[in-house]
C-alpha cells in the first residue's frame, strides 16, 4: 500500500499469486480427504464382505454345499466400490495436476507483468 492508501500493480500481483496459492492448497487439502474417506470406506465394506464371506463359508462347510457360489454376493459390491476408487483416483489425480499447470502458468503472467511495469517506471 502507498501512501495514499491504493494497491501499487505489484502488490496486487503479489495479492493474486498468493490467492493462488491458497486455492490450491484448498484443492490439495480436498484431494486427499477424499482419499482418505474412499480408503477408509474400502476397509469398512470390506471388513463387513469378508464377515459376510465368513459366515458363509462356515455354513456351507456344515451343510456341504458348492464353495465357488459362496462368493458371488460379493462381487457386484467389489465392481462397484472399485469402480468408484477407480474414479476418485482418476479425477483426483487429473484436478491436481491441472490445477498446478494453470496455477504456475497464471504465475508467470502475473509475475511478467509485474517486471513489465516495474521497467517501464524505472525509463520513466
């Protein structure tokens, strides 16, 4: 701030890039919460497949029965929850990686245009 209280350009460069870093600080803070709760999903479902897979491989060895048909409840929910891991991580991943192309390409911009005006006040 000058002394007349505006924003020199430079100052609002600044202001910008660290805006900037915030966001992506944000972005990576939200990519790995959903990490976390997908894996932290994937232990609780399958902690409760495998009780599930349990129980039914002690009754069919009680009752005698066809051991490969035992598991075939779970496996529509195995599709599913590693579709959608598959898909978090993806996305994820994606998002991250955009995110820091354009944030380091919006950087430079801002960064040459503050070099911009810093020289022309300096031939002025």
């Amino acid at each position: 701030m000058t002394a007349a209280g505006n924003t020199t350009p430079q100052t609002d460069v600044w202001a910008a890039i660290e805006k900037e870093k915030r966001f992506d600080r944000l972005v990576r803070r939200a990519c790995i919460t959903a990490w976390t709760v997908t894996l932290v999903l994937l232990v609780i479902f399958g902690i409760g497949s495998g009780l599930a897979a349990v129980q039914m491989i002690r009754l069919a060895a009680a009752m005698g029965g066809p051991w490969p048909l035992l598991l075939q409840p779970a496996l529509p929910f195995l599709g599913a929850l590693w579709t959608l891991c598959l898909l978090v991580a993806t996305l994820t991943t994606v998002g991250v990686f955009l995110r820091h192309r354009t944030s380091s390409l919006g950087e430079i911009q801002l960064r040459l245009a503050a070099l911009e005006e810093m020289l022309a006040g300096r031939t002025n």
